[in-house]
C-alpha cells in the first residue's frame, strides 16, 4: 500500500455498518504504524462515499481490511 492507491472494503473489514457498500472507493492518505513499533501496518483511508476517513489493518494478524 502507499499513498494516492485506491482501495474497496478488504474481507475482514468490521465498518460494515459505516462502509455499507462492499465497493465503494476509498484513497489512501498515509501508510502508519497502529502501535508502538515501527511496522507500518496499517493506512489511514478517505472514503468517497461520506468523506469518512478510518484506519485500517493491511495484513497485521493476518487480517486484510482494504484490498
């Protein structure tokens, strides 16, 4: 993942209720760490769709919340 990629709902994404729709767009805003180590592992997305902006998990505990 890196800045600018655009990105839809993964299959392990738990915003159902926020993100709706399976196939809405989303853009990638930043590529951060969700802890304390230097991992970045997850990425900071804007969503077309309601302009909400949530992160999310990219491969950490096997789990893939944007594709």
């Amino acid at each position: 993942m890196f800045k600018g990629a655009k990105v839809i709902r993964g299959p392990d994404c738990e915003l159902n209720d926020q993100i709706s729709e399976p196939n809405v767009v989303g853009e990638v805003e930043e590529v951060v760490s969700s802890n304390d180590e230097d991992t970045k592992d997850s990425v900071r997305v804007s969503w077309k769709k309601g302009g909400q902006s949530h992160i999310h998990r990219v491969g950490r505990d096997g789990k893939v919340r944007t594709t």
